[in-house]
C-alpha cells in the first residue's frame, strides 16, 4: 500500500500521514553507508557496490551508487582530520 495520495487540485503527491517521517532515497543510503564504512575503518576500496557495465562498455546507474557510497567515505574522512 503506498504512503502517498495524490491531489488532483495541487496535481502532486502528498504524504498520507504528514507527521511521518521523509523516506531516504536510495542514493541517500548509500552514502549513509559509506559514511558508517569508513567509522568502522573499511578501506575507499572496499566498496560493496559493484561497476556493472553493458556489453559495449558504457556504464550503468550502479556508478551512481558507487559515487555516493565514496562521497560518505570521504565526507566522513574529512570530518574526522584535522583542517590544515
């Protein structure tokens, strides 16, 4: 069952409960992820996301994840150094 209801008038979906809290995306997750990564010492090469591609070499959306996941790496790397 979807937590959403559409307005016809305002032509947008809207929350059924408005009190609930707002979803994470996925893209959003993974970058959490990465984040939690690097607290617990993985490696930037230890991602989980792997680099599909199609067969003529071009690259999939999974590259999206594997962005997000390094951005959370690093934004937790550079919170934790010191500014020089």
């Amino acid at each position: 069952m979807s937590r959403f209801r559409f307005r016809w008038r305002e032509k947008e979906w809207v929350p059924k409960d408005p009190g609930a809290p707002r979803r994470r995306t996925p893209l959003e997750t993974a970058r959490e992820k990465g984040r939690q990564a690097f607290l617990e010492g993985a490696d930037l090469t230890d991602c989980p996301y792997p680099d599909h591609r199609k067969a003529d070499g071009r690259v999939t959306f999974s590259r999206a994840f594997r962005n997000a996941w390094r951005d959370g790496w690093r934004e937790a790397q550079k919170e934790k150094e010191p500014d020089e």
